[in-house]
C-alpha cells in the first residue's frame, strides 16, 4: 500500500463514517470523492469491495452504539414487525432495480442531483416537525405504527439513489408521519442494520460471482476501521444534534456541495 493509496482509503473511511450518520448521503459523497481521488481509475471490483469495508465499519458503529437497544429489542413485538415492514419497500426496490441503481454509482452528477432531494427533505422535516419539545421527551420508546413504518420504509428506498441519504430522509419521513424526531432518529437507525446488512450480502455475492478474484487486502480492513471508529463519533454527534433541531444546517450543506459538484461538473467538462 503506497501513501497515496492510503491517503486515498483514509479519506473514504472518514467521508463513509461520517456521511452515513449525518444527513447528508454517504453514497452520494462516495462517489463524488472518490472521482475526486481517483479521477475513476479504479476498477469497478476495486470500488465495490472498498464500498462492501465501508458499510461494514459504519454497521458495526451502529451495533455499537445502540447495543443497549438491541438487547432490548428481542421482547419489543411491536417494534420488530415495524422494522420488519419498513424493511420492505428497500428490499423489492433492491431487488428489482438493482443494476440500474449500480450504475448511478458511477455518476456523479446523480449524486448531485441527490443531494439537492436531501436538502428539500431536511428542510421540510424542520418545517413540518408536528410535536413540541415536551411531547418529545415523554415518547422516546414509542414504536411507528404500521402506517408510519411503511411511510419511513419508502423513504428509505429512495436512498438507493445516490445522494439521497438514508438517515436523513427516513428522518424526515419519520417527522413527516407524525413522530417525535429522536423517535424518528431512533428508528432510522434500527431499520438501518437491515438495510446495509442486505446491501453487503448482495454486493459480497456479486463479488463471488464475478471472474475477477476478489480484491481481500489491508486497504479493505483499513478501511473499515476507520469508518467504523469515525462512524460511531458521528453517530453519537447526529443524535445530540437531533434533540437540538439543527437539521437545516444540513439541508444547506447538502444545497451547496450540489450546486459545487455541478459548477465542477460542468468547468471540468470546457
């Protein structure tokens, strides 16, 4: 591993841990940086594996963090088959549009149209948010009903997009259903060991199926750690900034990384 390919694993390990928490779009920013990095250079086994290490460190953070919950969560009837029905809508979508997804990937410019998706969620979960700081403190444990589950389930499927991130439009969504956004934010993340666990085991199975022998080395492991360790930090952070109502910060965040992609996109094309 030369410095410049561990430079190039370190900055994905810090953008992964960090874009998969905060709201605005790990995959999105993947895709970006690496372009940025790389230039595209990279194989495309090269890319999925590194993308395979990544969500396993950020999956790891979330076990971590909310390790209490999960001990809990085998007597909570009500809020397994909620993380059960919001699972579903990612999974058909998963499933059915896979390869078109996979191609997104490589663009850019989705990304940045993503982004912008983000920003509007943001701004609107901050505008719409239903219930007053007080109501919020008492309903911490509170399970999405069916209805609200499946809401925040569709949300979550058009994460597949990159750009679109994960966490912060099934907050969003969450809000946008009525619930309290810690409750919400609680949620998003529950639903999210599911999601990036199904995503890994389809990306690993294409990665055994292919001809090309599966790129195992310290790049991967490197960064892995690194998501994970910056994953948990970032995680912790979101949530503090959750009960704060600073959402909109990002909402403008991800407004202008897009509008900056695209000024990149379209100087880098004269």
């Amino acid at each position: 591993m030369d410095a410049q390919e561990l430079f190039q694993v370190i900055i994905l390990g810090i953008v992964q841990g960090i874009a998969e928490f905060l709201p605005i779009s790990s995959s999105g920013h993947l895709v970006i940086v690496n372009e940025l990095l790389s230039g595209g250079i990279n194989s495309a086994e090269d890319d999925l594996a590194m993308n395979i290490a990544l969500h396993l460190g950020t999956l790891g953070s979330i076990l971590v963090v909310y390790r209490r919950d999960l001990r809990t969560l085998l007597f909570d009837i009500k809020m397994i088959r909620a993380i059960i029905i919001a699972t579903l809508p990612i999974v058909i979508v998963g499933l059915t549009l896979k390869d078109a997804v996979e191609s997104a990937f490589d663009t850019p410019a989705v990304a940045a149209g993503g982004l912008l998706v983000t920003a509007l969620l943001l701004w609107l979960c901050e505008w719409l948010e239903p219930v007053s700081q007080q109501q919020l403190e008492t309903k911490t444990d509170k399970a999405p009903d069916i209805k609200q589950a499946l809401s925040i389930g569709f949300f979550q499927a058009l994460a597949v997009v990159p750009g679109i991130s994960r966490s912060g439009s099934t907050i969003a969504g969450g809000v946008m259903t009525g619930l309290p956004r810690q409750i919400a934010a609680r949620f998003s993340f529950l639903i999210a060991i599911p999601a990036i666990l199904g995503a890994t085991l389809l990306h690993t199975k294409d990665m055994l199926e292919s001809p090309e022998p599966f790129p195992v080395d310290a790049t991967l492991l490197l960064g892995a750690l690194v998501s994970f360790i910056v994953g948990i930090f970032a995680l912790e952070g979101l949530l503090r900034i959750v009960r704060k109502k600073k959402l909109r910060w990002f909402a403008i965040y991800c407004l202008l990384a897009s509008l900056a992609t695209f000024t990149w996109l379209l100087t880098k094309n004269i």
